[in-house]
C-alpha cells in the first residue's frame, strides 16, 4: 500500500507523473477545482469582510468523497497542483476539504514534467503560499461582484441571461470601438509610379520618389499619366550606391501571450486551440509506452530560461552548427511590469528531442505547435542575422527611382528555415546606364484599421495590462458564447447585442470599462501576491463606490420597445424587436398577453426548399451558422451565406 497521496488537476498529468515516482506515491486527479463559489447567489457576507461561502462544485462530490478515502490513513498528502495562482487556489480548498482525513500536507512545485523536476520538487516540499491563494481570492471575489451587480442590470435592460465581467467588458469595448473606426474611416486614394529597369540581362523594379522637384506622389491618376509620358523620354543612369549591414535579433522564447499571437498568425490556431493543445503537451503524451512531458509549464509571462536548459540548448546548436552559431553573450529580454519571474518562458523539456524526433506520436496539430515551440526556443540562443542592405538611386532629367536590396550575408537564427526577406538587385556602378523597360502607374488606397484577431487582441490586452497569461483565452471564448462578438475569416466583429451591452456599460459603469483603471486592479492583485497589500483592502476600495453606481443605474435604467412597421398576426397589435441570447427576433408588443413570436431572417430564401429564408443561428459551442426558417422539414445549413451569383 502507498504511503502518500499526490493530488494534482487533471489525469493526463496524473499518469505522467505515476511513471516518474515510486510506489509509495498513489497519484489522484481533482478533475480542476472542485470548490468554488455557488453560482445561484453573491455568496460574500460583505458586512462581515467579504467573507466568500464555498461550496463544493455540483458534480464533483464523488471525485472529492474519493480523495478524501485516498487521503485517509496515509502519512502525508502532496498539492501538485500546477505553480500559479490557480493551482495554488485548487490545492488550498483541497486542503481545507481533506482536512479531517490528513492533517501533513505539503506543497510541491515544478514548472515541466520531467523525472529530474518532480523528484527535485518532492525533495524540497514547501507550505501553501498565503500570498498567492489571497490574490486569487481577491480576484475571484471581485469578479464575482461585478458580475453579480451587472448581470442583472443587463437583464433588466437588454434580456435576461446576459453577463458582464471586468475583463470580457474592456475586451468587448476594444472590438466594438474598433468596428466604430472602421466605420468613420475614409479612404483616400493616391497615385505613384513604378518603373522595371534593366542592365544587361537582369531586370529590376524601382518606384518613383521624385519628380520635378516634388514627391512622386500624385492626387489624380491624370497627373500620373502625364508624368509617365515625359518619363519615357528620359535617359536614366545610376545616381547614387550606398550599402549598409543590418543585424536582425532573434525573437525572445514564447510567453502565452507570444504563443497565442505566433500560433495564430502561422497556424491560423485560435487562442483556445492553442492553450488546449499546449495544455497537452504540458501534461504528457504517450513516447515508446512511456508518459512524457514535453513542454514546461505553458502560463507564462516571464522570459526565463533555467540555466541547466540554457547549457543544453548552446550545446545543442554548438554540435549542430558550430559554434559560430552561438552569440558572443546572452540575449536580454525585457520583461513587462508585474512578470512573474519564477516561472520560465515555454521551451521544450529537450531540446534534443526535435520535432522529427516526437511527431510519430502526436497529432498533427501537436506537431505543428511544438514544432513552434522548438524552433523559437532554440532561435533564441542562436547568434543574429546579418543582413547587406542596398539602395540605389536611379535618375533622369525629370524623375528619381529608388530601388532597395537585401541579401543574406549570416544566416544565423535563420538556419532554423525562415530566410526572411530578402530582394534580388543585379550587381550595378555608380554612372551606369539603365534601361528603362516598362513604367505603370500604381493606385495606393489607405486601408481602414483592421478588425482584432486572437493574435492582436490577446497582444493589445497585454501591452494594456488587462488581464492575465490565464484570462486571455478564456475571455475570448466567454465573448463568442455570449454572442456579443463573433468569428468572421478569423477576425473578430461585434454583434448588434455586443454593441448594446457595450454602449450600456459605458454610459452607466465608466470605470468597468476604463482600461487603467482595470490595469490598475491587476497591479493591485499582483501586489497581494508579493505580500505588499492586503487582499481584503482592495475590496473595501473597489465595493463602496461601485454598488452606489449600481444603484444609481436601477434608478434610472429602463427598458424601452423599438416598434416595427408590422402587425402581429394573431392579435393585430404592432410587432416589436426584442433580444434573447442568441440575438434580436419580433415579438407581439402585446407579450405576455400575446406571446407570437418570429424570427428576423436575412431575406434571402434557402437554396434547398426555396419556400423559407435563412437566418442566423448558432450551435451550443457558440459557433454561427445559417439554417431555413422551415426547420424542421427542411435542414439546409451553411457556414455562410450564398453570394449574389451562386443566388442567380
């Protein structure tokens, strides 16, 4: 029989960590938190200091009744839980559950799930970090009155089933304010000219940056045209050769936020894709009937790198590629405010174990992410690039082209495959003749800012200190659920609900949807980590103040009928526009007297039946789609909607 308990979240991690221990160690999983606040009431005595009632989580009563017979009779129990606030949360209402049953109970924190890691971790156990359980105490309370008090306000204004919280709302504003921009954005369009050149028999491209005088931009196309024409007249030598060596750093070894933004941008990953994927690979995946850790601890915001993996991977790009590989000294990162420097940066467990080495026994979407993780921690010790950089000037009587080249002199990093951008110019001297091939005007149109993506959102909310490594995924998905935003081409656009929500908190709650103020709290919450300031203290700052407002809101708040040019069909009383958590539909303005009801379609029929119109819907992941209004005898669906020509 095992002599200790080891309680850790989930059981992937659980059956890693079960190979690397001995049999005196008998490894539990949670399943995640299993205490927590009850949702069907504030559950803080605020009169009392906040004093939060936790219960255990429906559901997970027969996972704790099964860790509370593990624990008995056993002469210490181990909290594994993961080396964040959250873990150290879960493993501090574990402990106070299993309490009755154990009284040894110790912490153990590593940040990979490695032989060498744990065994280190379970040799220097440690207590529970009040600090770290008071932060996240502070930050759940917090959360969990402004989504109390705001919520229903939403109900009373907009529908019932609505929710607002301190993160999600400034993440919404930023999308809806954005979509603003793009809406009073006017373009302007200019003109210029590019022109091929040729000297012997290589050809290269330059543009227009002067004529006459001026700059080679033009208002109308005219104005080009006619500049083109003198311009075919010219004779052009080169003017003017300069050359210059650029070095290029390689990019700093991923943060969450970083892998979030990288994942998107080259494997199109959405934040939550990428944190369930990393999630894995933190845990463990199955290697020659082996559980194995592959990447360290993926909650991060920090640089860091343990010595022990910086030996390794310098010996590692030295043996590959020599040692003119490596930089003369360590690259410095700077780590943003409020970084939690004890954690490392995500790096693979081992850097010998390459992605050629593993990907017999991952998905294919673990491939791809790991192999992202791989290559960036590994760049990150290589020496940079080095770039010869060309401009040449090329001119006439009336015009001056410029044409720009790069080649690749070191490739350092880039040995790892991306070559960067390089430009092709054939080899010229000052005074030399060129031949003009063939010149065309180039329309230039400005481009209104673009929508958020995973990648943009998740970096704006970080460099504004909103949130942290563990709320960006989240928060992008609670605004999906909540239909207040949705996916277009990977880009995010607010719905007319989203919009709503978002106008009402602004006018009514500034402060919740202030970004200072909310980058603020997290300051405030990071200082109760590190022991400065009492967890209790910001919300005896934050409570007063915001519930005056709430009351002050009710006073005046109410919901108003937007009428409709037509009559309910059962009761000849106008139709009205109302709104459910899936969006607006017609409702008899008669209701509850009269409760007809219809949905407000796009007008355009369905391509299957072609007796109903299609309409916006969405599943139970909160994923939209288009299905017939004839549902159920018909059940077209589609992703999107039928353009004008596949329509004729």
């Amino acid at each position: 029989m095992s002599k200790y308990l080891v309680i850790v979240e989930s059981p992937t991690k659980a059956k890693t960590i079960v190979g690397i221990l001995s049999k005196d160690f008998e490894v539990a999983s949670s399943m995640g938190h299993i205490i927590d606040l009850p949702s069907n009431c504030l559950a803080i005595d605020i009169e009392k200091g906040f004093v939060p009632s936790y219960k255990v989580i429906r559901g997970k009563e027969k996972i704790l009744l099964l860790l509370k017979k593990k624990a008995k009779n056993k002469e210490a129990v181990y909290i594994a839980t993961d080396p964040d606030r959250e873990g150290e949360a879960i493993g501090w209402h574990i402990k106070n559950s299993l309490a009755q049953e154990n009284d040894k109970f110790y912490r153990v924190v590593f940040h990979e799930i490695t032989e060498e890691a744990v065994k280190e971790a379970f040799t220097s156990p440690r207590e529970l970090d009040t600090s770290k359980i008071n932060a996240q105490q502070a930050r759940r309370l917090l959360d969990r009155i402004v989504g109390y008090y705001l919520s229903p306000f939403l109900w009373k204004k907009v529908v019932r089933g609505l929710s607002a919280g301190r993160v999600q709302s400034i993440a919404l504003r930023f999308i809806v304010e954005r979509e603003e921009e793009i809406k009073r954005f006017v373009p302007k369009t200019t003109y210029g000219i590019e022109a091929n050149f040729r000297v012997n028999k290589d050809s290269f491209k330059a543009k227009l940056v002067s004529f006459k005088g001026k700059k080679g931009v033009f208002e109308r196309k005219e104005e080009a045209e006619e500049a083109i024409a003198i311009l075919k007249q010219d004779r052009f030598l080169v003017k003017d050769i300069k050359k210059k060596k650029t070095k290029r750093k390689p990019p700093p070894p991923f943060t969450t936020s970083l892998l979030q933004q990288e994942a998107f941008n080259k494997l199109k990953f959405t934040s939550k894709k990428t944190m369930l994927i990393a999630q894995r690979l933190y845990e463990g995946v199955e290697i020659n009937k082996e559980m194995v850790g592959l990447i360290t601890y993926m909650r991060t915001d920090s640089f860091r790198i343990a010595d022990k993996a910086k030996l390794q991977v310098k010996g590692f790009i030295k043996e590959r590629w020599g040692e003119d590989y490596l930089p003369e000294k360590e690259y410095k990162y700077k780590e943003k405010k409020g970084a939690q420097l004890a954690h490392e940066a995500i790096r693979p467990t081992a850097v010998d174990r390459e992605p050629l080495v593993v990907e017999k026994y991952l998905t294919s979407d673990e491939v791809k992410l790991y192999t992202l993780i791989w290559k960036r921690f590994v760049a990150s010790f290589m020496k940079e690039a080095v770039f010869e950089d060309t401009k040449v000037e090329i001119g006439g009587k009336a015009g001056i082209f410029v044409s720009e080249g790069r080649e690749v002199i070191f490739d350092g990093f880039l040995k790892l495959g991306d070559r960067g951008e390089t430009k092709f110019l054939p080899s010229l001297e000052k005074g030399e003749e060129v031949i003009l091939e063939n010149i065309r005007v180039v329309e230039h149109t400005t481009k209104p800012p673009p929508r958020f993506t995973d990648a943009s959102l998740v970096k704006l909310l970080e460099e504004k200190g909103i949130g942290r490594p563990s709320t960006y995924a989240p928060t992008i998905s609670t605004l999906i659920l909540r239909n207040y935003i949705k996916r277009e081409k990977g880009q995010f656009v607010p719905t007319e609900l989203g919009k709503q929500v978002c106008e009402l908190l602004i006018k009514y709650f500034p402060d919740i949807m202030d970004d200072n103020f909310t980058a603020c709290l997290e300051e405030k919450l990071d200082s109760i980590e590190e022991g400065k300031v009492e967890w209790k203290k910001i919300l005896e700052e934050f409570y007063p103040p915001f519930k005056e407002k709430v009351e002050e809101a009710y006073k005046v708040v109410k919901k108003t009928l937007e009428l409709v040019d037509k009559k309910c069909p059962q009761c000849n009383r106008p139709l009205c526009v109302r709104w459910s958590r899936k969006g607006k539909f017609l409702s008899c303005s008669g209701f509850p007297e009269c409760k007809y009801a219809e949905s407000i379609t796009t007008n355009i029929p369905c391509p299957q039946c072609g007796k109903g119109e299609l309409i916006e819907r969405r599943n139970k992941r909160g994923q939209r789609f288009y299905g017939c209004t004839k549902f159920p005898e018909c059940k077209y669906t589609t992703r999107e909607l039928p353009t004008k020509r596949e329509r004729s």
